[in-house]
C-alpha cells in the first residue's frame, strides 16, 4: 500500500518504496494444487519482500473473476526459463500464498530460482491475497435483524473463524452498531455488494451530487469515503487487481442472517472505504496512505483497518498514525506474511512504537502458527484466524483467502463490537480488552508477547462485565472467592529474583544496598522496584484462602512510551500477561490488569518474567472476580 499521492508511479513510502498489501490467495480446488520450494528472491532496490510458499494449479484463463500478468524473470534451477507460467494477483481460484511478486519499474526487478515438485510447466503459477465482505439485513423500519444463535447466512459452516473466536457466543450480548465507523484503508471497496452495502458509512453531513463540499472538509460529495489513488469521491473497487479491501471488509461487517453468503465479526458497524489503488498503477500498489488515514480520523472512524505493510519507516505515515493516536482512535496493523521475525526485521506500520497500534499475526483451523505469518514476542501483540478465511469480492462473488491481512479485520470487528458496548473505551482500554483476553495457545508463545489469539467474548466480558449467562462456554462450579480473600503483595518483598543491574552483588533487588528499591510517590508510601529490565524475573510465595477465579493487577509506572509486558505464571502452569504503555513518568502510577486464574485454596509461587522492561512495581493484588 502507499503514501505518495501522484498517479504515475507505485506508491511508496517517504524513501520512494513500495508499500505492500499483506494477502495471500486460495484455490477452491484445493486437491488440483501441487506446492513449490519457496523462491529465494532478490530484490534490486531498497524494497525487501520475503518470500513465502507458490503454489501451481491448473487454472481457467478465462475465469472472469481472475486479473492475470505475466510472472516474469524467474527461471528453474536448470537456468531453462518457464514457459506459460502467469502470476495470480487476485481472484477467488487460487489456493496458497505467494508472497513474491514481479515488481517492475522504478528500478525494481525480482530475480531468483524456483525449485518446482512435480510440476507440470503448462500449469499456471497462483497468488493470492486476503479480501472479503457481507451486509446486514434490515426490517422494515430499517432496523437491523439480529442474526440467530446459528445465522441463516449461506456460507456460514464455512466460516471456521468465527466460532474460534467465539463471535456467535458475543452476539447474544451485541451484534454492533451503526454509530461505530471503522475505516478500512486499503484497495476501495465495492460498496454495492448485497453483503455490504447496508453496513457502508455513509456522509449524513454531505449531499450527494450537487457538487458542493457540504460538511467543509475539503472534499466534494464523499459520501461513502474517498479515492485517494484517482482523487475522487468513488472508493469502490474496480481496479483489476482489486478485491483486497472488499474482502477484508466482509471479515470485519458483512451483513448477517440474510440468507447470503458470509457474517461479519461485527454484523451491525459502519465501514469507511479509503481507496488507495490508482487506475494508471498496472502493479497494483497503494497511493497516499497517510492522507487516507487523516481523512478517516477527522471523519469519524474511531477505528482503522491497515491489512498491509512495508519494510521501511515512512515518517509521514507514522505521523499519521500518532494524530490516530492523539484523537483516540486505535489501529489495527497485519503482522506480515515473510515469516520473519519482526522484532529483528521490522514490518511497517505494524512496527510502529505507539501505543495506539495493534499488531496481528495469523493461525490456521487448528490454533498454529499460519507458515506465513511473521512473528515477534516484542512486535507483535496476538494473532487471529488467517487461513483459508471466506469473505466477499466485488460483483457479488466470495473467496477463500489467507493471510495476516485476513487477521486484522477479525480484530478490527472485534474492536466495533467493544465500541458499540461501550462508545466511552478509551484507546487505551480498548486496546487493553483485546490484549488481556485472549485464549493462551503453545504455538504463539514466545511469538506474540501476549502468546494468545483472539477472543472476542472474553473480550467482550471485561468490557461489559458478566452479569448475564455466557453461551456456548463452560460453566464452573468453582466457588468464587469473598472480597475478603484480596491478596496483596508488596513489589520488594520476592521469594526470588533475578535482576541484571551491572555490578548487582548476588543478581537480586536489594534494599540494604540502594539496588533498583526505592522510595516510592504512589498512594500508601513504601517502596517500589525500579529499573526494571527485559528478561528479569521475580517470585512471590501465595497463600489463598479461598477456591476462585482471580485477576491479577500490578502497580506499575513508566516514562517510555513503548509497550510493556508481564507474564504471570503461577505455579508454572497457568499464565496471563499483564500489558501497559506509557503512564505519564516512572512515578506516574497505574494498574496493569489480567483476568482469568483459577486458584485453589492454599500455597502458590507466582513469577512474573519481564518480556519488555524499563518500568517499576509499587505491588501486585490478586482479587476476586466472578469472570472466569
């Protein structure tokens, strides 16, 4: 995707790269697919794409649905170049993803070596990316129809997703609303489709046609968004090589229980279309990104879609994304689909450092690691499903797609679902209930720093409270705990510890020798552990008095603006992570939240491993709560 807004030439960043979508493709055919050894690509300018695994299908030239160039510049290991091999960029007959493509122009060429397996060379080449959309149905006073505990949508068996992040079990409590705008920044989206077109934004302060700028905000009947790649107020798309931002939209608020092919995570929302491709662009990048997302923030989305990403910082974009974070509106950013780890090797705007960007990885049906996905404990927040996802394309069609740029609207629609039972969250705190609520998988620890993938009921729970029976989860029999059984716990008085500081007699936080304890300015006086540091670590013997779920909150301060990161283990077995970001000054104190342990009477040792430091702990309270 770009930033540049001039028509003759891929967008790019502020160094003149190329910004591209995070999507992969599937085949619906699947078991015609033969798959290829990865390409080891070299890419002859400042822009680096990774690579990820091709895929070789016999495909129907003619399919309508498909937009074909030419994949040029490759050659098998032999050096004989590949004949009738074409490149896929969108279209809904293709499998698994490509992350390479031919970038031509501006000096860019791709170059490297295919090793084929079982390979017929007449077959053609497919790549994918990740794109869909539905809509809503209304009653005759156009008010929403609340999908049924199993919406009738057509394709909604299909939508594995869905249930993996329990989003029918959270619209018994909300299916969104329309007065919750998220904009999705990316292709254009085709804002007629019968799955999408009741749940488009649309500019009440604007007359449609008369020429006029009606709302003052600089540009000309707007009413369903903006083309910022042609510089009109049509963002549909009708690109060749489009379909990305209208599938991605059918993830986030396709319509639900109109007997039409697929649901949105939030079924009932409003949807921004930004349209970012030019139809001078035969490559098929995004032009004036960050003039996109100022348009959505001062029109009202209080959150942003961005399914794509760079390997360079663009300074425009990131001061785009801060006036984001300035007005309180929360971004959702595709981790990337190299599979590289992006606290090395950082994929934009993703890899941003403000505290109002979520980073997205996928998984597949079974709760891995997507083989494309990049990953980071220190990068990337949590995942969410990025697997063969079904979801519209334009002119009434549906596809399956994969990739990290699938994830994010599950998250995004996950976000409008908060909004909607909460419009007062602030960025923060939205971000937060996304964060601390999600399902814990092995696959992800050690590669998202909170080591889980999305949940939007837990999430849900935390913002609304749990007052109301909770379908389709377990119910516990555990006996929750008295307000009475609060268990507080003072930072300095460890069973344990590890700490780093240089010269540190004994590698332990020592109030006798002024080592990282001090005096602390929060409520209550005492002292606080400061200067705390990546990979240290501290245990607390606990004594519970009670059976019961507990969350566990940290006092914490910090003058960084980075995000920081706890993991609680207690007993080595359970975990939350407890995450925060900047609080105001490193005495500036704050309360750092996890739910979800389930504590039996008697003693415990609790660890809390620092995955991201320079913060400090006033104390650490473990209280009851009726939220499993």
């Amino acid at each position: 995707m770009s930033d540049d807004l001039r028509r003759s030439h891929i967008e790019t960043d502020a160094n003149d790269d190329p910004v591209s979508p995070d999507w992969i493709l599937n085949n619906l055919d699947f078991g015609s697919l033969w798959d290829l050894n990865k390409i080891n690509a070299t890419v002859k300018s400042d822009y680096i794409r990774g690579s990820s695994p091709l895929v070789v299908a016999d495909v129907d030239d003619n399919q309508p649905n498909l937009a074909a160039h030419i994949w040029t510049n490759f050659r098998e290991k032999t050096g004989k170049e590949i004949d009738g091999v074409h490149s896929w960029d969108f279209g809904n007959r293709d499998d698994y993803p490509i992350g390479d493509r031919s970038l031509r122009g501006h000096g860019i060429h791709v170059s490297g070596s295919l090793s084929l397996v079982g390979v017929n060379t007449n077959d053609s080449i497919i790549a994918k990316n990740d794109f869909q959309a539905n809509h809503l149905k209304t009653d005759a006073n156009n008010n929403p129809v609340a999908p049924d505990r199993i919406p009738n949508d057509s394709d909604f068996a299909n939508l594995w997703g869905l249930n993996k992040i329990k989003a029918p079990a959270a619209w018994h409590y909300t299916r969104g609303s329309k007065n919750v705008v998220v904009a999705v920044v990316d292709t254009g989206v085709d804002y007629n489709h019968p799955d999408l077109a009741a749940n488009i934004w649309t500019n009440s302060r604007e007359i449609a046609g008369n020429g006029i700028d009606d709302d003052g905000n600089k540009y000309i009947d707007d009413i369903h968004g903006w083309d910022f790649g042609d510089g009109d107020n049509n963002p549909t798309e009708d690109h060749p090589l489009g379909g990305h931002g209208t599938h991605v939209s059918g993830i986030l608020g396709a319509s639900g229980n109109n007997r039409l092919g697929v649901i949105g995570v939030s079924p009932n929302v409003s949807i921004m279309p930004t349209k970012h491709f030019s139809s001078s662009d035969t490559e098929g990048y995004l032009w004036d990104v960050p003039q996109g997302i100022y348009y959505a923030i001062d029109n009202g989305a209080k959150v942003i879609n961005l399914s794509f990403g760079s390997s360079y910082f663009d300074q425009a974009q990131y001061d785009a994304l801060k006036y984001a974070y300035d007005r309180g509106v929360l971004v959702i950013a595709a981790a990337g689909n190299s599979n590289q780890n992006t606290d090395t090797t950082p994929h934009y705007p993703a890899n941003y450092d403000l505290p109002n960007i979520i980073s997205v990885t996928a998984t597949d049906k079974n709760d891995q690691l997507a083989y494309f996905s990049n990953f980071g404990v220190n990068s990337v927040d949590l995942a969410a499903p990025g697997v063969n996802i079904k979801s519209t394309l334009p002119n009434n069609q549906y596809a399956e797609w994969n990739g990290t740029s699938m994830a994010v609207p599950y998250v995004s629609g996950a976000a409008a679902l908060l909004l909607a039972t909460n419009p007062n969250l602030s960025v923060l705190d939205l971000r937060y209930a996304l964060l601390s609520s999600v399902d814990q998988l092995n696959s992800l620890q050690g590669k998202t720093n909170t080591g889980g993938r999305l949940n939007v009921l837990k999430a849900y729970q935390q913002v609304a409270g749990n007052n109301n029976p909770q379908p389709d989860i377990l119910t516990s029999t555990t006996v929750v705990a008295s307000d009475a059984s609060k268990i507080h716990i003072e930072a300095e008085n460890y069973n344990n510890a590890y700490d780093i500081t240089s010269g540190n007699a004994g590698g332990k936080y020592r109030r006798d020798l002024n080592v990282d304890i001090e005096n602390t300015s929060d409520v209550g006086g005492g002292y606080d552990v400061t200067a705390i540091q990546t990979g240290e670590w501290l245990t607390y013997n606990v004594n519970v008095l009670e059976n019961g779920f507990y969350d566990i909150q940290a006092r914490v301060a910090t003058g960084d603006i980075g995000q920081k990161q706890i993991k609680a283990l207690i007993d080595n077995s359970q975990e939350q992570t407890l995450t925060f970001g900047y609080t105001g000054g490193y005495q500036s104190w704050t309360n750092a939240i996890a739910q979800g342990l389930n504590l039996s009477a008697g003693s415990h040792e609790l660890r809390l491993d620092i995955l991201t430091g320079d913060f400090n702990i006033n104390y650490i309270d473990l209280i009851p709560t009726n939220i499993a």
